[in-house]
C-alpha cells in the first residue's frame, strides 16, 4: 500500500484528497466521483475532515462560532482528528489495506493552509509532519471573490467563510502545492470555475487512467 515520496513521507495508494478554499466545490465532487465508482463496482470508502467523531464535531462548533478557543488549540484539534481518521478502527488505513479506493474531503493541506494563516506555519506543520500523503491530490482553483459569492447562498459563513481571510489562504494554497510538488508529489489542479459536469470528467479522467 506504501511508497516513499515527498519529504520522506509514506504515500498511501488509492489515496485521494480533495483541496481548496471554501466554495470551490470538493464535496459536490466527492459525492460525484462517488457516484462514478459505484457505476464501475469500483469498491470505495468517502469521507470528509473534520470528522463525525466527537473530535470532529468539537471542531464544527467552532467553526460555527458556537465554541471559541485558541488558534493553536484548533490546531492541535485538527491534528487529533485527523490522527483518528487515519489509524482509528474503520480508518482510512483500514479501508485501504481492505482494497477500496478512499477520496477525503480536505486533509493535511488543509491545515497548512487555515491553521498556517491563523497561527503561523511551525506548529500545523509540526503537527502534520508524520501523517502519510495521498497517491493524488486534486485542488480546486477559484478566485477567492467566486467562492465567496457561492458561500454567500448558504447562510451563515463559518469561522474561515470571510472573503480577505479566504485570500490568505488561496495564497498560502499556492506556497503549499509549489512545496510539494517541486519533491515528487502527484498534483492535478482543476478549474473549479468550470461547469460542474466538467470539472467531473476531469476528475474521472484522473482517477481512472
């Protein structure tokens, strides 16, 4: 199931991760590329960060603004989570090593991005340092001011759903993937402006090749 690649890291095979900012439209594509599978008996597992766990919903609270706590707190939070989601029981690494496909809404990238934002680079990175990469990353590209206007359709924004503070993060997106890629990684970047049937079809095209 494992290979070495970027920074020394292990890379999980049928391992693929779905990133960008908010309003770029990973989940709709999950649940796409979901379907895709399903009509070729391909056997997947879909999940998303932060988790359904207890963990997981102590981070949607405070994403909601319904719980407050440090930056850094939120940090180790996510860490925590995501520490579960991988090695816990019915965790990634079990749906792997069982054969399935696994497409994560939102992994490691994510908080090199928003916690490196709010909180500095060190500790995220600190954090995320052991946790092994996906076999593809597929990042969605939008201008900030796009997704903004599409979050703006759903209520309420959450902690991070704030138009200057989303630029930040396209902008440390950017610093992250260039890191990434220049040490071997597997990236494909899609047009997340694009109709949704076609960024889909990118999408199958890269997973099923």
């Amino acid at each position: 199931m494992n290979n070495q690649a970027a920074e020394g890291r292990e890379v999980w095979d049928r391992f693929i991760v779905f990133e960008g900012i908010d309003g770029t439209g990973t989940t709709t594509q999950r649940h796409l590329l979901s379907a895709t599978l399903t009509e070729r008996s391909i056997p997947f597992h879909s999940t998303a960060e932060p988790t359904d766990s207890e963990i997981g919903r102590l981070i949607r609270r405070v994403l909601s603004g319904d719980l407050r706590i440090e930056p850094e707190t939120l940090a180790y939070l996510y860490a925590a989570d995501r520490n579960e989601h991988l090695y816990g029981p019915q965790g990634i690494r079990d749906h792997l090593e069982s054969g399935e496909v696994v497409i994560c809404d939102r992994y490691i990238f994510s908080s090199l991005a928003y916690q490196g934002c709010t909180c500095g680079l060190e500790l995220p990175d600190r954090l995320n340092q052991g946790f092994p990469l996906p076999s593809l990353l597929i990042y969605f590209e939008l201008p900030p001011e796009r997704a903004v206007s599409r979050i703006s359709g759903r209520g309420a924004p959450d902690l991070f759903e704030r138009g200057e503070f989303l630029s930040q993060v396209s902008r440390a997106y950017e610093g992250i993937l260039e890191r990434f890629e220049a040490q071997g990684m597997k990236i494909l970047r899609v047009n997340g402006a694009r109709s949704i049937p076609e960024v889909a079809e990118d999408i199958r095209k890269a997973v099923l090749s």
